[in-house]
DNA sequence: CCCCGGCTTCCATCGGGCGGAAGCCGTCGG
DNA sequence: CCGACGGCTTCCGCCCGATGGAAGCCGGGG
C-alpha cells in the first residue's frame, strides 16, 4: 500500500486516499479479518489487513479482546473469542429454529439416509442453520453460519423464491457466482427457475456446488404461512435415490417442522410448543 | 438512574460520573444488551439498556445493522444478525472439535442413551460446543455457545482441575454462585473435589444445577497431551445407569476422540484427520 | 555485533463522535 | 378533533478522546 510516497512528501495527503471510516468501522474492521482462511493471525498481520496502524489495531485488539470478543491463542496470535458465538447463538431465527429443528432433521435423515440442511435468508445469502451429515465428519461445506449466494444452493433458490419481490430484483440484477460448470448464472435461467419452483414448491438443483451430488429443497412456514426457512436434502447423482422417492419424506418433514412452528407465536413469549405434533418417520 | 437532578443544575457535572468508555467500548456495550431474555429490543430499549444516549445508539446500531451484526426484526426492533453466528463459528477450538466430535458423541450417546456434552473453557467459565440431547427439543440448558461458571457442571469441574493453577486460585476466591441446594459453594471443598478429579481424572456432579440429575465428566486432550475439553454424560439420578455402568463408554469415547484430535496437528495447516482410528461403540 | 520484524507504550493534535434539540410519525385518550 | 406521548430520525456545533507518529523493547538471525 504505501509504496515510497517519500518522493513528493507534499502530496502524500493527496493520493492516501483518507479514511473514512468511523470508529465503530474500525472495529469492525477487524472482526472482518478472521474468515474461513485467516482463523489465527497476529496484531500487525490484522493491522495490515484491516488497513489500520498499529497503534489503533493494537488498542482495538486490546479492547475486542478484553471483551471477548478476541482470544489470544497459545502461540501469541489473535483469533474470534467464544463469546461471538455466544452472542451469535442469540439470533432469534436460528435460535427458534434450532429449538424444535433437531428432532425433525432426525427423523428424516434416518428416513432418507443422506444429508439434510436446514437454512434461513439473510440478505442475499442463505445460511445453514442446522445439517446433519450421512458419515458426520464432513461438516466441510455446510458448517453452523455456513453462506453462500442464494442462487447456489436449493435451500437458496426456495428462499429467494419466496422472498420480497425487491430482493429478487436485486438478486437477479447482480452477478451471479460460479462455482461449477452447472452454476445457474444466467439471470433469465434462474428467473425461470425460480418462477417453477414458485409454481411447484420445489427447487432441484444439480451440481450447482459440488459435482456429482444434486439437492432437492422445500420451503417450511411459520406463523401466518410466511417461509421462515428451506428444509433439503442432498443426495449422489449416481445413487440409488431419485428427486420422487425423497420428496414425499421431504415435504412430510417440512410440513410437520411448520407446523410445530406455527403453533410457537400466538403469545409473543414462547409458548412451549408442547408436543411437536406429528412427526412423520418418527423413531 | 437520572432521579430529578433537576433542582440543582449545577452539580449534575459530579454526579453524572462521567463516561468513561471508549469508542469500541460503547459498540460492544451495545452488543452487550442482548441476552438470552433479550433477544429483541427497540432502538430506546437499546439505548437505555446500554446506557447511551438515543442519538448515539441511534447512530451505532445503524452502523451495527450494515454490517450485520444486528438485523431488524419485522416489527422494526432489532436483534443480533447471522454474521454475528457465522464470525463466532470461526472460533478456532471449537471449529476444530465440530469437525471431528459429532460422530463420537453419537456413538457415545447410542452407546449410553442420556444426554452427552462437549465442552471447553473460556476464562472462568465453560462453554458448549457440541450436545446431544436424549429426546431432542430440550436444548434449553446445553444450547451451543451456552455459558456456566466453572465450579457448576461436571465439564466445568474438568477443566478448572487442569486449568493453569491461576486460574483455580481465581476461580477459588471468587464467589461461587449457587444454582441448588447441591451447587459447591464452599472454596475448600471445591479444592478438594478438584485434586480429587485431577488424581482420578473424572468429576461426577450430583445435581449441582439442575435436581434429579448427575452428570459425569472426563478429560478430552489434544496434541501433546494438554487438556483442550471435557466430555460428559447426564444421567437421572433414579435412572438405571449408574457412574461405573457409563464410565468405561465415556473413557474409551473420550480417548478415541483425543487421539483423533492429536494427529490433527504436526502440520500447521490442518492435514486432515485422514479415517477417525478407533470409535468405540461405532454403528 | 547490529539489524529487522513484531510488539508495546507514550503523547500532542485535530477531526469526528457526541449529545442536545427540533421535528416527524403513529397511537391513545379526552 | 386535538393534544400529549413515546419512539424514531435528522441536524449541527463543541470538545474531547481516538488517532498515528515516534521511541523503546524484545527475540531471532545473519
């Protein structure tokens, strides 16, 4: 970044292009340098990062971390404290979701033998909420907080299908990522796509992420019949399940899930959902 | 808190103890209001609660809600956003056992058929990373990211017994809050209990939070042998089971999953646990 | 030995965070 | 119908504390 400016020492305001972030951006900011890639690191591989200077990065850090909201490894860097995940687990969807989910997600992974996502929208992205893996132990892609563009998965194209008509828009106006050669990226594609499965109430999308592996999604209501979440199911392209042998299992699932659901917010303190009503495939 | 200072303008200056939090300090005050009891509250709810002033919190929770630490709820109150899930599930230690513990709890758990935790320590508390609920729906107490003071839960017991001695000799001169007639609140007796667990390597706690319950914990270790969790069955206490019937399942569980742990980490980038060597009561 | 990279502490400055105030909106009650 | 109220949003001038430069510390390596 500050490549010799030392020639011109006069215009070195001119081209530094000031900061305009404010304070609690720079927070921020360096929250937003720990991802997926970048678990640990140390204070000046975060001030470099997050664009600050040391002095700040090192107060900041400092702080974040008395919080909690930092941690200081073994070896001296810095990673995301527990206390984020504390908090994260606060957010009332996933945290509804989470509640009652677990069970159904059971039952219907025991049902299909393959893995099963549960996923809310945030913006243009949706997240996983909930998985339960076939052979646990590849919570690879679909980790707890999990994103990707809505347009990639079948919980995404669910949700997109069901949301405001100006999230559509927008969705349909940006770029849209590949990941693989079968990654819907053409704008007219997935507004026929997603017209379908407005229609049916399905979304099918095969090796849109991973090759060889297709997932069929449905949507699952909660109070008042808005889609609070997507319910899918993940399965080999050259396995022995087809998108009808699962979907039956699929939709009882979702709709047995909603049901519970709706039945939580008639009083605004949740009322314990009792009994989860009926569970189909139940142990 | 502001009772009338009304009539003698003046010395509102030396009452009002002036505010001594920084930038930082006040978005995390922010973030702070939120809680298990308040998952949703208004902007004036926020800025009472985080003692700000409403133009202030006005201005922070804006700049929460971009970036999505916070999200608006339909009803326009605010509540803690998916980001905030997705950035705490990059917690190193944790990310790591997600990995590779929930194929062994579900042995263990099948193997025991009660309630089964894995926890680590952060500060003077102990935190849930991973649970498996008996008759799923009842995540009320262990809810991932879930927080109990050390001296409370057989996991706690753990990893307070092979804690740094500074941090025992805090936690034992720091009150000990009590949850039931059966919580330990007694310094020395915790001190014993606690050479007790580190001679024996297992804690058994009987109804120290919850009535009618005990639970039994051991030892998870990483590389090089240091203790990185805990792993604990909960069992009723007039149920069928009882310590010896579980602990031999609970030690091999907890052996099989610190072995699959300690291979994770020769290589500084984490060289895949390639096959999970031995799960005992595996299906 | 010195140099280098990373970290920590200190301090004067100045820009932007702060809070007071005014105005907007919807709701309730007289 | 109007007025009061609670909650929210916007605006703006002042002052203070966040900022970043600099100096000093530590450990490793050439």
């Amino acid at each position: 970044m500050p490549p010799s400016t030392g020639d011109h020492p006069a215009l070195h305001e001119a081209l530094a292009a000031e900061d305009h972030r404010t304070a609690a951006g720079r927070v921020l900011s360096v929250l937003d340098v720990f991802d997926q890639d970048h678990l640990e690191l140390t204070l000046s591989e975060i001030s470099r990062r997050a664009d600050l200077t040391l002095s700040t990065a090192h107060r900041l850090v400092g702080e974040l971390r008395d919080w909690g909201a930092l941690e200081r490894t073994t070896e001296g860097r810095y990673a995301v404290g527990l206390r984020v995940l504390e908090l994260g687990t606060l957010e009332p969807q996933m945290l509804q979701l989470r509640d009652v989910a677990p069970a159904y997600l059971a039952d219907l992974q025991s049902a299909v033998k393959a893995n099963v996502h549960l996923s809310v929208r945030d913006g243009h992205d949706v997240v996983y909420v909930e998985s339960l893996q076939r052979h646990s132990g590849a919570h690879v892609l679909s980790r707890l907080g999990g994103r990707w563009p809505l347009h990639t998965t079948a919980t995404g194209m669910v949700l997109l299908a069901s949301a405001p008509a100006a999230v559509r828009q927008e969705v349909l106006a940006s770029p849209l990522k590949r990941y693989t050669d079968h990654t819907i990226t053409d704008p007219d594609t997935l507004r026929r796509m997603l017209a379908e499965v407005q229609r049916t109430g399905v979304a099918v999308l095969r090796e849109t992420i991973t090759l060889g592996t297709f997932a069929v999604g449905v949507p699952v209501r909660g109070p008042s019949d808005r889609v609070v979440a997507a319910l899918s199911v993940t399965l080999k392209i050259d396995g022995s399940l087809t998108v009808h042998q699962v979907l039956p299992a699929l939709n009882a699932t979702a709709r047995a899930l909603s049901r519970a659901l709706g039945t939580a917010t008639p009083g605004t303190s949740p009322s314990r959902p009792l009994g989860p009503s009926v569970r189909p495939f139940a142990v």
